[in-house]
C-alpha cells in the first residue's frame, strides 16, 4: 500500500478524537456527540486498518461499511443519544444493518486501534505480531468464528515490521509515539461515552 498522504494520519486522527473527547469532558451534562463529526473522525482511522496488511483485512471492510452507515444515518439524525434512541423505538437495535448494531461496531474498532497503541508504546520490539495479537484477542476475537480467528492468526505473520508501519503513515518513532499516546488519550473518554449510552439503556455490550 502506498504512504498515506502527507498530512500525517495519526495527528489527523489524535485531532479529531481530541475535538471529540472535548465535547465530551465539557461541563454541559446535556452534552452530546453529533453523528456527523463522529462518523468523520472514525474514518480517518479506517486507513491505519489497511496499513496492517492482510491480518486486519476482515476488519478494515466491516469497519469501512459501519463507518460508511453511520455517516449516511448524520444527514438525517442529529446525535448518537437520538439515533440509539430511534433504534430502541423502532425495536430495531440487535438487527443486522441497525445503526445502533454498527454504532457498537465502530466502537469496536476504535478500542482495537487504542490497545494496539498501548501495546505499541509498551514494547521495544520492532515486530508488530505481539502487540497485534495481543489486541485482536481482547477485543475482536470473543465476536469472531473460528475461521475469522485462524484467518487473523495466518496473517498475523504477513503484519509489516514497526519500522515499515512508521514509513506507510509518514512518521518516525519519536513524532508517531506522540501521536500514538495522544490518540489513546483523546479516545479513552470517546470510548467510555458510547458505552455508557449501551449500558444507560441496557442494550449490554457483549453481542
């Protein structure tokens, strides 16, 4: 895959989780994320998938199409409380296609990218295997069949070297660390907001 362009993805994508975690850990208790600058600042993380190679090739097309979703569902819905609360109305939220479902998703998505940047940070090795590995099977692998799971773990060996990732997102280590530990740190509040709105309404989290 070529180098993603030259506005450095991973600050683009600390940015836009750090408007959003601002929003969040504002003073105003009505305070609300708007579908449409939160489905914006999960597609920029859709190319970090496709940066990881064939390992996270399933995930990268899932997470695309939900982000995709939630994108199209902004142009009619204001925020995440009203659309999860259309989908309660309508009795719709465990159906395949529900933007509730792809809402839970993205979400997903987003807390796999945030441990793999823990692991990252954490580690001194150049390979990416055990910092992949170790994401995949705390976040996705619980909702993955066996053939999903054997596909990750063949892949897992084809996942470019650290120093390869740094080069295809245009950074060096000191500057992608930076950004890294920003991304976690902005998305941690972002996280904990989605999930709250699940559990708030006892949607639960583990389906």
């Amino acid at each position: 895959m070529a180098n993603v362009d030259d506005q450095k993805l991973l600050r683009k994508m600390a940015d836009a989780f750090k408007d959003l975690s601002d929003t969040v850990n504002s003073q105003d208790s009505d305070a609300d994320l708007q579908v449409a600058s939160f489905s914006r600042a999960c597609s920029l993380v859709s190319p970090l998938f496709g940066c990881l190679g064939i390992a996270f090739k399933f995930a990268e097309m899932d997470y695309v199409a939900k982000v995709h979703d939630l994108a199209e569902a902004s142009k009619s819905i204001g925020t995440l409380k009203v659309m999860v609360d259309r989908d309660i109305q309508t009795n719709c939220v465990r159906k395949t296609g529900s933007h509730t479902r792809n809402l839970l998703r993205v979400k997903r998505g987003l807390d796999m990218v945030k441990v793999l940047f823990e692991h990252i940070l954490a580690s001194k090795e150049n390979s990416l295997k055990d910092p992949a590995s170790k994401a995949y099977t705390q976040i996705f692998a619980p909702y993955h069949g066996w053939a999903i799971r054997k596909a990750v773990a063949a892949g897992m060996y084809a996942l470019p070297t650290k120093s390869q990732l740094m080069k295809k997102l245009n950074e060096d280590e000191t500057s992608a660390r930076i950004q890294m530990q920003n991304y976690v740190t902005a998305s941690t509040p972002v996280i904990l907001y989605v999930n709250q709105l699940f559990l708030s309404r006892d949607l639960g989290l583990e389906w």
